[in-house]
C-alpha cells in the first residue's frame, strides 16, 4: 500500500461518524485522545449540541465573556511541586487563557470521602487560596459534598471560572493557516510524568516536579506583542499532550502540522523515563505549558514575548503549518524520517488531573 492510499484510509475513517461501540465506560474514555473525542461527539455532543458548544474548545466565548468548567480526579493527591488544589485552580484559569480571556472569577466545588483527614483538606484549600492570589482570581462560591467511605479517592474538585475577552481576540483552531509556527512554551511531558513517578511502584528515581502554573500572564504577554490576528490558536497540552492538541488543530482548520522532532523540548529524565516506560513525550500530559499557532512572520516577536516570562523561558518554535496532507500530524525525526502522529489511543497515564 502505497503512501497515498494510506492517507486516504485515514482520512475516510476521520470522516465516519463518531460511535461508542463499547457497553461500559472505560479509563480511555478520560485520557482526552481518541476514546474521549468519540465519548464526547456521540453522547455529550449529541444532546447538548449548540454553537458555543460545538467547537469542543476549553470554554465558551459569549459576548465577550469566557466560560470553562473542568474536574480535578488526580492520584495522588500531592505531589512534587504541586496538589489537586493548585492544579484545579491552575487548569481552570488556564482553559479561559486559552480563549484569549482575563480570568476573574472561580467556583469551587468539593467530593470528600469519610474518613479524609481534616489537615489534608486544608492544605489543599491553601495551595487553592495561593494559586488564586498568583493568577490574580477570586473563588467566589462553591459547594460540598461527602459520600461513604471506600466511594471517592479522598477528594475530587470541580472548578468553573469566567473571564473577559478583550474586543478583537478571536481565536480558534479552525484559524491555523499555512505558513504558520506551532510553538511550545517551555518543556514538555513534566506534569504526567512527576505524578506517575509519585505513585511508587517504579523503580525509576528522576529529579522532577510538575510544571503546574497559571499562564494567563504569559498569554497576556503573548496577545500584547502579536495583535490583529496573529495569535491563531491556543491550547493547553493537558490531557492527551502536544500531539493531541496539534491533532485537533490540524483537523479543524484542514491543514498539516510538521513537527521537528529534535526542536521539541523534553528534559533529559522525562526523555528517560518515558523510554522506560514505552511513552512518547508527545501524548504526555503538561498543566503548564501551552501550544500557540501565530502567524510565520510573527514568531520572532512571539517567542521574544514568551521568553521575556518565567514560565516562558524554553519557549520554543517545534514546527509549522502546511497544506498537505491536510487534517495530519507529521513528525520529521532525527534521523530524517518522517512519520504520522496520530490523537492518543488508550490510556498510558490515567488519573493525572
């Protein structure tokens, strides 16, 4: 089979109608890759199906203000560098950047198991209040609830926030266009692999943390330097990594990312442990880096805008848009190969937000 029928074959198969073919659900359906996409396009899409829903982005943008909602279910609860609290604050402050919007305000809601240490709650509700005052939002309500011991893993948060969208700031995955740099924010694949190593289990010894962090003041640093439209798309490479995300790009606006592999910043003991464990950094989950489409001409005064923040410092062009074949993800690697990186299939990190 030659290279063209191939790529017709995946392109038809992307045309078919999403279905859940399975009768439970499965840890797959929550890794954001394949499983996910198809769990949300058959069942959630099809009932709640509506404009500001159907582009499946990190929130909603209506008459200038952003909307987003997300669930924190990680295990463990703590972890080098972060817990579940500043994580739920920080992933939700980050979804509404991602829309191009100031977040302002969050909701917070709580499970908790019986039997959950009272010290630990507060902990996490500390790193909470913390992570607010960095990103500059205000938790203003909230819920709580506690079920029977043995029917929660300790405790599970819910964050929802709105934020203001800046008249003139449209972005959109749809609005990648050919010519155009993909650039990461920093190195990749820190967060999915610090919680696994917490787990134990592994016998693998690597000095890291989670990359945790609210972005909406390097966005802002970003949308200040590039205006008028030349900040396409931005997204946040949490559940499913980069080659989701870029995935999901290349699919909405009808296009081709080229990566270059050996422009992809990857620490060397996430490098090794994901060798270790048969991972691709690529499908690794981050909770503080973002991928950013701008305009070609404009990637110098990105990447400067970028570099000029702390949490942007290893801001890095990774690869460009093209025309064909459109709706792919392509890798050139360091041997001078080329190869399809396809949406996460499966599940190789469950539980890591």
């Amino acid at each position: 089979m030659n290279e063209e029928q191939v790529l017709e074959r995946i392109e038809r198969a992307r045309r078919r109608k999403a279905r859940v073919r399975e009768d439970l659900i499965t840890l797959a359906h929550g890794a954001g890759g394949k499983a996910t996409r198809t769990l949300i396009e058959d069942v959630f899409l099809e009932s709640f199906r509506n404009p500001l829903l159907e582009p499946l982005a990190d929130g909603a943008v209506a008459d200038g203000v952003a909307f987003t909602t997300d669930s924190y279910v990680v295990t463990p609860l703590f972890f080098p560098g972060g817990n579940i609290g500043d994580l739920a604050v920080n992933g939700t402050v980050n979804d509404l950047a991602m829309c191009g919007a100031r977040p302002a305000y969050l909701s917070a809601a709580f499970i908790l198991e019986e039997g959950f240490p009272v010290a630990d709650l507060r902990r996490i509700t500390g790193s909470m209040a913390e992570a607010a005052r960095e990103a500059g939002v205000t938790i203003v309500t909230g819920d709580t609830k506690v079920v029977q011991r043995g029917k929660a893993d300790g405790c599970y948060i819910t964050t929802a926030g709105v934020g203001m969208v800046d008249p003139g700031v449209r972005l959109s995955a749809s609005a990648a266009e050919p010519g155009d740099a993909i650039i990461v924010s920093g190195p990749i694949g820190d967060h999915g692999v610090t919680v696994m190593l917490a787990r134990g289990g592994l016998d693998i010894e690597a000095d890291l943390v989670s990359e945790t962090a609210p972005l909406n003041g390097l966005t802002a640093r970003l949308l200040g330097a590039c205006g008028g439209g030349q900040v396409r798309c931005l997204r946040d490479a949490t559940r499913g990594g980069v080659a989701t995300v870029l995935n999901e790009v290349a699919e909405a606006a009808r296009v081709a990312v080229v990566l270059d592999e050996e422009a992809i910043p990857v620490r060397p003991a996430v490098r090794g442990a994901c060798e270790l464990l048969g991972i691709d950094p690529l499908y690794v989950a981050c909770e503080g880096r973002m991928v950013a489409v701008v305009d070609g001409r404009s990637a110098g005064a990105a990447l400067d805008a970028l570099r000029g923040h702390p949490l942007g410092a290893g801001a890095a062009v990774v690869g460009r848009i093209a025309e064909d074949p459109p709706g792919l993800v392509l890798l050139r690697t360091g041997f001078g190969g080329t190869r399809i990186v396809d949406v996460l299939v499966g599940d190789p990190l469950p539980r890591i937000c």
